[in-house]
C-alpha cells in the first residue's frame, strides 16, 4: 500500500425529506446565489422544495448552466456573484452545475488576472467561497470530492480543477429524485460511476486489500441495482443503493494508497470536446480498448475483477482478464449503452490522430498508472474503439 | 436504508514516517499537553519520533494514562490542562490513551460543575480541545471517530460519551508501529475491530447493498490478514491491511443507514469493568452466545455472512446461520483468543445476575437492534457463555 492522505469534510445529508435541513447548514447571514440547469427541477418538484428552504435567506437565482458546464456561462454567473456581493453558493443540479459551482467558488476568490488561470494551470484552489449541493443526478460523485471539469466550447477544451477548498460545505442527497430522471441519464450514471471505480481499480496489485474489495463492493453492488433501477425508476431501495455507489465511487476513499489509472476518462473528456457524446458513453466507448491494448500491464487486476466481481473461475489469468473484459462491455449493452465511437457518429475517421495532436500540444508524454501512455498509444487506443 | 447523516472531518495521514509531518497539522502558537501510556513508546522509538517533530512548539508531557482509560487518573491530567494553560492536546498511543484524550478534549471546555456529569449523562460534546493523534495500537477505531469510553474503578462503570466536537483533527497512522505490538495485543486488535463490524452489520436485512459489502469487506480482509501479522508482525503489507481495517471498522461509514445493535459491547464493558479482563477478549466471549440467543431475528444476516464472508453455500437459512457462528468462534481461536468465561475466571458464577442488575440499576430496558433485549435476556446470554 502506498501513503495517503484522507481528509473529507463535507456532511453528507442521505435520505427522504432532506431538503428542508438546508436552513441549518447556511449561515444565517449568508446572500445565496442559487445555481441550477435546465430547469428541469422545476418540473420534478425539487424547485419548489428548495425554494421554501431558502424561504429566510437572501437568494439570487442563476440558471441554464449546461451539461459539461461551459466557461462562457460560468463568466456570467462570476459577474452576478460580484455585482450581488453573493457570500454562499448553492448547487441544485447533477455534476455539471455541482462542477461549475466548484470553478465559481474558486473563482469568486481567486486573485488572479483571468478565472481561465485556474483551468489551464490546473491552480489548485486551498479557499473557495463556501458551497453546498443538493444532487438530483447520481453520477460524477462531484458531491463529495474536490474536484470539477469544466468546458470550454470556443476552445474545445475540457479541462480539470481542484484543491481542498472545495469540497462542499453539505451535500444533500435524496434518492427520491431519481424518479424523474430519464432511464438513459440513470444508464449514463451507473456507467459513469462503474467507469470511476474501474479507473482507481485497475492498475497492478499493490497489496492494498481493503481498497480492492471496496472497490469490489461498489462494483457489484452497481452490477445488482442497474436492472433494478432501470426497470422502475421509483423503486426507492435501488435509487438508494444507486446513489449512494455514485459518490462512494468517487469521494476519495477508495482511491488512497493505491496506484490511478484514469486514462480512459482524459480519452473520453476528449470525445465529449470533439462530438459532444455523454460523458459516460465516451468512457463507454474506451474501456474495452483501453484494457486490450493494456492487457500484459493491467492482467492481474483484471483476473481478479473477473473472479470477484464476474465470478469467472475457470481459465488462465489471461483468459479470466479478457473474459472480465467482455463481461464489462456486456454490461454496457445490457443498459442500452453503445460501445463503438462508429456507433454514435458517421465521420468518426482521423478521431484517434486529432486526440493524440492534443496530447501532444498540451505536452501530455504519458497517462495511465505507469505514466507510460504516450500519444502514440493513445491513437491506437482511440482507433481500437471505432 | 434509513436516512443518515455522515460528516468525519479527521485528516488521515497514512503510512511511512508520516510522524514528521505532525508540526504543520498543529497550530504554530499551540501549548500541547503530549499524552500517552505506560511508556511503551520510549521503547520503541515513537517517543523520539513525537517529540523531534515536536521541536519548535511549547510542550507539556502527561503519562500513565492506563489501559480502560481511568476517570480518576483523567482528573490529574485535567488539573495540567487548566494549570498549563494548554491549548492542543496530542495523543499517542492506543484506544485508550486516545479516548481519555477525547474526555480532556470534552472536559476542558465544559461549563458545569463535575466533568463525571458527561460521562454519566453522555453528554454530546459539540466543541473540544482541538487534538491529535498518533496510532501505535489498531484495534478500536477511535483515531477517526467522535466516541470515547472511559472507566471509572471507583464504581467499576464503564461509560460511553461522544460528540461531534470530538473527531481527531489529524490521526497519523504508520503501520511501522505494528513491528514491536505483543501478538496478544495484535490478536485482541484483529478481534475488536471484527466484533466492531459485526455489532454494525449482523441485525436484520434493510436493503443497503453498499453497506452489507463494505462491512463483509473489512471482515474477509481481517480474516485474511490475521494470519499474516500473527506470523510476522514485521510484514508491512499485512501491518498497513491491518492497520486501515480497525480504522474503517468504526469511522462511521457503515453504520450509516442500517440499524446497529452493539449488545455485545455493553455486555462486554460490564466483564471488563469487573474482572478486568481485555476488552477485545470479553467481545469475544459473549459473541457466539449473543448470536445463538438471538438467532431468529437475526438468522437472515448471519446466512448472509456464513456464505460472503465464510463461503458456506450449502443448507437452510438457519443452517448457514449456525455455521457462521461456528467459524467465527474458531476465527476467535485461530488467534489463540478464548471464548467463555470460565477461561478467564474461576469464580465466574453469579456473573450473569450482577451485570443484568447493574442494567436494570442504570435504567437499560432494552438493548439490540430492536431495543428489546431486557435485564433478563442479558442475564441469560452472559450464563450461556459461561
């Protein structure tokens, strides 16, 4: 096992009914701006509810921030928290608004020339402006970490952020708000969270036995609620469980002391600049190819992620690795998730050099655990997945 | 799962002479009261270790802090706090040194008379004395915890008390301490954090899958790893399993959303508070009788964990049950533990009949996940572990 730091602050409020404890978790004094999407939690109800939570404090709404929270709209929200001298930021939404909230909190603070710095730099942010969440969209996890991504379209960029200051002050978590999501966006969250525990998984053995079977736990606990949960969205027991592997998947914990992969996400955030295909389908889209292409380094993890979460016990430890494999591609398919870039768009030739050119632009000599992932293989990688 | 709420602000520095690191955790301007035992640390280096990091800071020592942290012994350290003007408190040693911390933590800033009312009126504690720790025994958790249990031999009681004021600022974890712990205590560090999970997790099915499977995770890696440490207490690897295990098995992750039933701890308390017998080993002994007493309410989770946990696949409901319990005993024993009370004590008679008094004197009308265990219930566990 190597060494680690652990350090979570944020209070996680899980359950029916949680909203209205938001008025205790805000300084009384506080001036909100209160940040959402779409507006589709004005349709499911989850508006209304936050509304009468913040009925004693000052509020200023700030909405239409958009899936893969895009720079240009943070700029405005930035402006409105300066001219409204906001002091508390509160995040309705999934991970794109809980992501951009992340930015605004360090930017609000940030004492730099342009807020752009912090993304381009990858400035870590030790302060931000306080901030909580209520998650209607299980997935990212970002409601219990540190960390955001955020999009530049004039650009085609998507960049990561982070640093201690910005974990959320509270995060509530109501698996009653998945009644009202799309099955296709609950697919997008089972396979964003497998994704996230794959990437912190499957490295090499370090001897790191807790961290493994955690890891596991999320894993096959995602394998049982998927059919559950996309079968009846309502079913309050698989909402539960599925919310709670999406920010366990990605809170930190089970990252410590154990080698990172996260390749298949630094390809993918690629595919979403380039296309605009989800998030989760661009992890989708990589995962097999990036484990073949990787299978003499990865093959020990593999194996045991076959027999411990597959229960696949008969073969060699290559056999067991690709049979774990195909395992986690049919699990893709069985929630209607595509697994080819040629299967999300027409003119997909000259992807793979396009990705590497970028690699190679931004300096990036070598992803995945090994740091070893060189631009060269990236293209190949990216070409195995047409 | 029920709704729950989760926050554990203690910063986690795990691994390799992390000790070091100690002085920027601690405000600069701090006068620390350095706490710890009967002096296992000047043997084995840590004393030197805590006290070079210590160097540039105002330093108080207070030792012979004993095993079930003694209230009277307490009141002397107190007495230093306030004579001292002390503003930080550094803990190093084991649960007990750390749990009489977490008392001066709560008793230096309580405004009423006696600080005995906190014990004895479990008063939740919001704010303490900020303090650190520095593990040099696993085994109860308590360096990422907010609860404390503190003896009193005058009245032989054993209390319980907590508060959110009372998680660690910082706990510094490096397996290294393992290398020169005695083999009983290792055993007794194996068998309470393993009785820990089971308190949290063998009561009735509710549903929460992740919860279920970090719980059968910690349990499958003890298992594993006793063996290892007990054999060569020298091995990193099995140290640091060791080590992460005792502290996820009562940092509060999973207790949350699933009913609890600790009647094997507070039985427990009652042995050691009257024959002084290891806390771990009256787990231990009352285990098995626990269980089989309560084994039609509690038959569905024992199953589970005989097929998870001990890969028992054939038989009824309650066959599995049984032979779960079967193997936990012969875990026990596989670590040189006893497991009844005649082992321990000759004039064990009457035993059953005073700690179900003392229940009924404190007011204990049920016990157990459900609350139901009476005076008598208890009376007749504790007879059959005899």
């Amino acid at each position: 096992m190597n060494n680690f730091e652990l350090q979570n602050p944020t209070k996680i409020l899980f359950g029916k009914n949680q909203i209205d404890k938001i008025e205790n978790e805000i300084p009384k004094d506080a001036k909100i701006l209160f940040l959402y999407g779409g507006g589709s939690i004005k349709r499911n109800g989850i508006y209304e509810q936050v509304t009468a939570a913040l009925s004693k404090f000052q509020v200023v709404e700030f909405s239409g921030i958009p899936a893969n929270p895009e720079y240009e709209t943070l700029l405005k929200a930035l402006k409105v928290i300066k001219e409204e001298k906001i002091t508390f930021l509160l995040a309705v939404g999934g991970g794109s608004v809980i992501d951009g909230t992340k930015f605004l909190s360090a930017a609000a603070l940030y004492k730099g020339d342009t807020p752009w710095v912090i993304l381009a730099k990858n400035i870590r942010t030790e302060i931000g402006m306080p901030f909580g969440t209520v998650l209607t969209l299980p997935a990212t996890g970002s409601e219990m970490n540190s960390g955001a991504v955020v999009t530049r379209s004039e650009t085609k960029e998507k960049l990561a952020m982070g640093g201690e200051g910005l974990f959320p002050q509270f995060s509530i978590l109501d698996p009653q708000v998945v009644y009202s999501i799309p099955q296709r966006q609950i697919a997008n969250g089972l396979a964003d969270s497998f994704t996230h525990v794959l990437e912190q998984y499957m490295t090499y053995p370090i001897d790191a036995a807790l961290q493994d079977r955690f890891a596991e736990s999320i894993m096959q606990t995602i394998i049982e609620t998927a059919p559950k949960i996309l079968a009846d969205t309502t079913n309050y027991k698989a909402a539960a469980n599925f919310m709670w592997c999406c920010t366990m998947a990605l809170n930190g914990l089970i990252q410590k002391g154990v080698p990172n992969d996260w390749a298949i996400h630094a390809m993918g955030h690629e595919l979403t600049a380039l296309y605009g295909i989800d998030h989760a389908r661009t992890l989708a889209i990589l995962t097999k190819s990036h484990y073949l292409y990787n299978l003499e380094t990865k093959k020990e993890k593999l194996a045991q992620y076959a027999e411990r979460v597959w229960n696949i016990t008969e073969g060699s430890i290559t056999e067991k690795a690709k049979a774990g494999i195909e395992k986690t591609e049919a699990f893709f398919h069985s929630m209607q998730i595509d697994t080819k870039l040629s299967d999300y768009i027409d003119d997909y030739k000259g992807t793979a050099q396009t990705i590497a050119k970028t690699f190679m632009k931004r300096g990036w000599k070598g992803i995945g655990e090994h740091g070893t992932l060189t631009p060269n293989d990236v293209e190949k990688i990216v070409e195995m997945s047409y």
